[in-house]
C-alpha cells in the first residue's frame, strides 16, 4: 500500500526542471538539439540558453525560439568568459528544483528529462540520476548504447565512491539530472577533468539513482563509433600515468590530486 502511494505521488508531483544550454558559435547544431528539448515528454521545463559571445548566427537563432516557446530564455556574454564560466552561468542563471546541462552538438532522447525525474522523486536523498548514453556516428549510419550503471544509492559514502571509481564508464553523468541545492554546493572548476570531479562530489553529497534509458545521444565527428565513449581504456599502471598521452595523463593526474583533495576536505 505505502509503495502504491508513493508511486501515485511521485506521478503527480511535476517539479521544474531547468535545462542549461551553453554555447559558443553553434549555429550548426544548436537547432536540433533546441528541437530535441522542445520535444520532451515532461514539459514543465525551463531552457536557458548562455550564449558565450558567438561570432556566428548563434544568436539570432536562440532568439527566434525564444520569440516562439515562453520557455525559453536567451542571455548574451559581452565578452567570452570562457567554457567552465560558461556552464556555472547556466546553473547560476536557473529557478528550476532541479537542472540538467544540455550540450549545443547533443541531443537529448524525447523521454530522457521525463525518465530521470521519475528516477529521482523515487529518493528523497537522491542528488542526481543519470542513465545510459546512446552514441551515433558522424554520417548517423552506426550507433551503440553504453550503460553506466553502478550502485550509488548505498547511504553509506564510503562505499558510493568507491563503487563511482570503480564502476564509471562514461562522463555523460554531467549532462544527467541534479538536485539544484546540492550542485550549488559542488564545485566546477577550470581544470581538466571536472565533469568527473564534479559527479565525484555529488557523490558525496547524497545518493544517486539510475534509469536503464538513454538520456542522451552523443554525435560523434568520426564515421567509425569509439570503443568506449570516454577514452580507450589501458590498465592503471605507473608507467601509463607518467608516459600516456599528454592531455590525458594531465587529466588523469588532475583528477586523482583534486579527488583526494575533494575527500579529505569534504567527506
């Protein structure tokens, strides 16, 4: 009966959610997935749109949809202020219970809002759901899906992050559902690697819930689909972390040291 209950209220109860758009010169994109968010099944949305000083049609496209759906709200950066100013801007400048960045060349699935909402009225503790990433080729002939799932609803946080650094296999958990209160209480940095630093402290802050549907479709600029929609994957050696590529050893060295730091000041 108490289930039966709960399931009736969490169909009843329709929070806002915001949906951040940052973007700079998208005018190649920024249509479809403008389209794709005006088509969700849960409507009770709000879209902001931060435009970080385009230099092409970005703005005047925004506007167009502005003028035609009450939704959605257009701002204009002066001057670019650069891209993790930019994806703080889209939180700062939402009302929404809860909020979801949305990428300017992604899309999200029609059912993608409507199915991590549910996920998360499931859990009162609950700080964020996420789910799995659908991933097409560039000529959209190729596509796959990558489950991400990894058992964050366990009270405990010791055992919530060990299962996240172990389990993750994608970062698109950035682009999935927050409870706004508590990403105002993370940080996104200007580093590399904040999309996983800054899932790492939503970890922290409560528990996590997951729906076995897509919640976002990833373009990729290649013919050919990745292997793994992050990198490829080679084993955690020494070796690896002071000789690999470049950017990702100074992406993986980031987020090890910001982590600790992360845990030890905060956990």
């Amino acid at each position: 009966m108490a289930s039966h209950q709960r399931e009736i209220s969490v169909q009843q109860r329709r929070p806002l959610v915001s949906i951040g758009i940052p973007v700079y010169n998208g005018e190649r994109s920024i249509k479809q997935a403008l389209e794709a968010l005006r088509a969700q099944t849960y409507d009770n949305l709000e879209l902001v749109i931060s435009d970080n000083a385009s230099t092409d049609s970005t703005g005047e496209i925004c506007r167009q949809y502005e003028a035609q759906d009450r939704r959605i709200k257009y701002f204009r950066n002066p001057v670019n202020v650069g891209l993790y100013e930019n994806f703080r801007r889209v939180v700062s400048l939402a009302t929404g219970e809860y909020f979801m960045w949305a990428a300017a060349d992604d899309l999200k699935p029609p059912t993608a809002v409507e199915h991590c909402v549910q996920a998360i009225l499931r859990n009162d503790c609950a700080v964020m759901a996420h789910g799995i990433i659908s991933v097409r080729s560039a000529d959209g002939k190729e596509s796959a899906e990558y489950p991400n799932e990894i058992e964050l609803t366990d009270t405990s946080v010791e055992a919530r992050i060990r299962n996240f650094t172990y389990g993750l296999r994608q970062n698109a958990m950035l682009f999935c559902l927050h409870r706004r209160t508590a990403l105002l209480q993370a940080r996104l940095g200007n580093h590399l690697g904040q999309d996983y630093l800054l899932c790492l402290q939503m970890c922290l802050l409560g528990t996590i819930e997951y729906t076995p549907i897509p919640v976002i479709i990833y373009q990729e600029r290649k013919k050919s689909l990745s292997t793994n929609p992050m990198y490829r994957e080679v084993p955690v050696t020494l070796s690896h972390l002071l000789t690999a590529n470049k950017i990702y050893r100074r992406k993986c060295w980031t987020v090890l040291i910001l982590g600790c730091y992360y845990l030890a000041t905060r956990g």
